[in-house]
C-alpha cells in the first residue's frame, strides 16, 4: 500500500483527499498533520467522517512515506519544506500555487513537474514532485489547450467563470458568509486572478507564438462547490470542426470529455470530470468548461497524478458518484 501524508488536513482540499484515500484500494493514510486540531479525531473537523475513519490529526510529521500532499495555504509550501525534510523516496504533490510557474519550479534541488495529465501525462508518469493545477485554471486551461496545440489561438480570449463557496477555503471573510453569500453575485480580482500566469504558461507550451490577452473575470456564486466557466474568442472553422479538433485532443483523457449537449453544473459536482461543450456564432467559439472545483480542480486530479506516479490505473480510486439531484 502507498503510505500517504497530508500536511493541512483540516481545510475542503484536505478533507476531500481523506475521503478519497479512505477508499482508494492501493493507498493508506500514514498521518494527517494539523497544528491546530492535533490530538482530535478527523471526524471532529470532516463530520461525515463518523464511523469511517478513527484516526487523529498529529502535529507530529513522519518523514519516510511515499507520498506527501501539502494543502497549505498560497505561499505556505515553501516555508513548510524548509522547515521539515522527507526520505529520498518521498514523493511530494503541492495543492498550492508555489511550484507551478517556470521561475518557481525548483526548490532545494527537487524540479517540480505542472501536474495537468491532460497536458503532460508522460512527464507526471516520471516525476517525483508536482505543482497540482488550481481549480479556476483547470477549467480553463481545459477549454483552450486544444485551439492552443492546432495553433488557432491568434486573437484575445474574453473568459467568464463562476466558482463555489468552498473555493475562498475554509477562512471565514466577509463575502463567505452565509448571509452574504446567499442570493447574492459578485466579481472579484477582475483581469489579475493568480491563475492567470498558469494558464498563460500552458498555452505558451503548446503555442509558442501565442501573444494575445487572456481577459478572466473571476466571479463568486451562490452555491457550495463546482466551477462554470465561459470562454470565447474568434474561430474560422465550423463547429463540427472544432468538435473534430476537441474530441481528437481528448481521445486519450480518462476525465475529460466534449458533449453535444449544453452543459450544467451538476453533471461534474462530485466527480473527477471536466465537461466541455461548444458553440459557434458569428466567427467566435463559445467553450464551456465545467469542474467541481475541488475534485477535478484540486484533491481529485491530485489522487491522479498520484496514480500516474506509481504506475496505476489512472482513474484507481476516482470513480466517484454525481451529485446530479
């Protein structure tokens, strides 16, 4: 069995690896390491734990397992790995965004690998380390990359995107409120969100001359988890054509799939999917891209860059039950 660590286990990420892991056939669950909650049962934080996991949260850290997952929070994995070391065989897969730019990529010798299979399934296959996607960029990067890999990205991409409540974390402010955030609509950090450095990087990769703009706006719903996202931008094609282009893209993704069918959100909430569907109306391309934005978008496309660092069955331990009513 493949002994596993979490760091930060009481917040959305790491309680939705516990639940993953609790069922995986080739994984254990070694240690989930929390500060503030050491000594308590998990299923004091993960109340829907009761009756399926009796272990405690440790402050205590156990160097020589073989797979650590950070869910820390922005900027915190650094500081942690400076502090604590790990066996040689450790394999480390950050959920935070300190390893997934170019320029931060190497950290005290270990080279961390942009962990999207969809993207670069072969390199996670030989890593050791990995920067798991964020869940905004997930989603995005999905409906692009096939334009950007046929080169057809030449003109500004204008995206729209709504993400749950559980993506703010579990930190309480004044937008996570219940009384605030229920029936109520809003953008935030519109143009400047963090994701867009990662997205624009994966793009680049595929389409080295790409050089128009990426306009994101982030937008808060009312709703508890999963990610809608919009994006348009000028096609010469037919759709049937871009149709083509995606499924081609795709044929080999254990998670990613293009519809005929106008999407919405719960057909992915509570799954490992992204759902893409397509438009087209007077020269622009209409993507939709959807994700539950802490499973595909986070803990679970982290349980499958595990599967593909030891050389499982991608999907081992992912076939997950919608949420659909």
């Amino acid at each position: 069995m493949i002994q596993v660590g979490i760091i930060g286990g009481a917040g959305y990420t790491a309680g939705e690896l516990i639940r993953l892991l609790i069922n995986h056939p080739q994984a254990e669950i070694n240690f989930v390491y929390s500060t503030s909650n050491a000594g308590n049962k998990i299923s004091k934080v993960h109340q829907d734990l009761v009756g399926s996991l009796e272990l405690e949260f440790t402050d205590t850290v156990y160097p020589d397992i073989d797979v650590l997952f950070l869910c820390l929070g922005h900027g915190n994995s650094v500081k942690f790995l400076s502090a604590n070391t790990f066996s040689e065989k450790t394999k480390i897969i950050d959920l935070g965004n300190d390893f997934r730019l170019e320029a931060d990529k190497i950290f005290n010798n270990k080279t961390f690998v942009y962990g999207l299979p969809e993207l670069q399934r072969e390199t996670i296959k030989e890593a050791n380390y990995i920067a798991n996607p964020g869940c905004f960029a997930t989603a995005i990067q999905l409906g692009l990359l096939p334009l950007a890999n046929a080169g057809l990205l030449n003109n500004d991409v204008h995206i729209n995107a709504v993400t749950g409540a559980t993506g703010a974390g579990t930190s309480l402010s004044a937008t996570t409120h219940y009384t605030w955030r229920d029936n109520n609509f809003s953008y935030y950090k519109p143009f400047t969100h963090q994701h867009l450095g990662e997205i624009n990087q994966s793009v680049k990769q595929l389409q080295h001359g790409f050089s128009s703009d990426i306009l994101f706006m982030p937008n808060r719903g009312n709703f508890s988890r999963g990610i809608f996202a919009t994006l348009y931008t000028d096609f010469e094609g037919s759709v049937e054509e871009a149709k083509t282009l995606y499924t081609n893209f795709y044929k080999e993704a254990a998670f990613t799939f293009v519809s005929d069918d106008v999407l919405h959100l719960k057909q992915v909430v509570n799954t490992n999917k992204c759902l893409i569907h397509l438009h087209k109306h007077n020269g622009k391309l209409l993507i939709t891209s959807v994700i539950d934005n802490l499973l595909k978008g986070a803990s679970g496309q982290a349980i499958q860059n595990m599967n593909l660092m030891f050389a499982l069955e991608e999907t081992t331990g992912l076939h997950l039950k919608g949420t659909y009513f």
